[in-house]
C-alpha cells in the first residue's frame, strides 16, 4: 500500500475516533511510516477534519527539531519517532485520549487482556506509563521500551499509543483497547475483575494466534 493510500484510511480513522469520543478539539495525532521519514498531523489539526495536506514529512533518524513557521508537525513527533524506531514491524501510529484508557492507566497498573480478541491484537497486557509532559524527549525515551515488549501502550493522564503494520490492524488494537478498559473499570467496580489466566493465553494464542495480530 502506498504512502497516499494509507493516508487515506488514516483520514478515515481520523473522523472514526472522534465520532466515537475518543478525543476532542486539536487532541491526538496520527501517522504513517514510508522508508526512513514518517508522515505525521500538523500541530492543531483537527482529526475529522483532516487532508492529505495535513500530514508532514519528518526524518525518523534525526532529532526533530521544530520549525520556526507553520505549518509545524505535531509536539508527540519525538514520541512517534521513538515509536517506529522501538517497532520496526510498525507503519502505522495512532494517538488519541480514551476516557476509559486514561481512567484505568492512572492506578498505574497494565491493561489485562479479559478476552480472546485482546489477547490475539495485544497480548497479556498492555504497559502503563506513569505521567509524562506530552510532547517530552522523556515521554519518547519512555515510550520506546514499553513498545519492545508490546505494540501499544498506556500513557498515565494523557492517553494511548498504539501502533500498526497498517491502519485496520491499528484500528482494531485501539478499540481493543478502549472496550478492554471499559470492560476491567465495570468489573473492578463490580469487585469481580478477572484477567485471562496464563494457561488460557497460551491456548488461544497457540489455537488461533495465526489468525490475527
């Protein structure tokens, strides 16, 4: 799929999140990988209202530096950057705020997987970051090991990264996500929180595994 292709579906992706309330206003940010750059949202672009012409190119191999006029990408290119370069499979980043995400990420404890389509998308579990300043060289420095160990992560009171070898597959990861929180927050509440066990990972997994991911 080319570059103009994927930023097509990402557009797309871009009025889905919003329809669904998984970020407001100028928040969250969405880009591609094509070679050694990525193409990521402008600073202040909003996500149903997205172009082609609002996705810029940046180097993934050089400290990004901001420019000095608009139109600038966005303040999380170093933690998209830190991304890919932690991903190698990755050619699809997708940021947002899920209300049900953030609400569970602040007890500082990783999101579970509860059901057989979370753990064929995302593993046991996805990691929690505690809270860094959004846009940080540290957030990017944080970010990047979190992703060795899984193709997403939770960042503490701001929101989700997750990241793709194409927008469907991203797509589904972070609605994965976002049910999954929502899911673990009724049950927590309910005082009847239980995570698949490892055995029953392991047999999904070696069943199905295949099939997705």
């Amino acid at each position: 799929m080319t570059a103009r292709e994927t930023l097509a579906h990402l557009i797309d992706l871009g009025q889905e999140i919003v329809a669904r309330g998984l970020v407001l206003g100028s928040g969250g940010n969405l880009s591609c990988r094509e070679g050694d750059r990525m193409f990521i949202t402008r600073s202040g672009a909003l996500l149903h209202q997205l172009t082609p012409d609002d996705f810029l190119p940046v180097p993934l191999h050089r400290p990004y530096q901001q420019p000095e006029t608009a139109p600038r990408p966005s303040t999380e290119t170093p933690m998209h950057q830190a991304a890919y370069l932690a991903r190698p499979d990755a050619r699809v980043i997708v940021h947002c705020h899920p209300v049900n995400a953030i609400a569970w990420a602040m007890q500082g404890a990783p999101l579970p997987a509860v059901t057989p389509d979370f753990t064929l998308y995302l593993g046991a579990e996805v990691p929690a970051l505690p809270y860094f300043l959004p846009g940080s060289q540290a957030l990017a420095e944080a970010v990047a090991p979190a992703l060795r160990q899984c193709p997403a992560v939770l960042l503490g009171n701001h929101g989700v990264l997750v990241t793709g070898n194409d927008v469907a597959q991203a797509r589904l990861r972070l609605f994965h996500i976002d049910e999954t929180a929502e899911i673990c927050l009724k049950a927590q509440a309910a005082g009847a929180l239980r995570p698949l066990q490892p055995d029953e990972i392991a047999e999904i997994l070696a069943v199905y595994g295949a099939a997705k991911g």
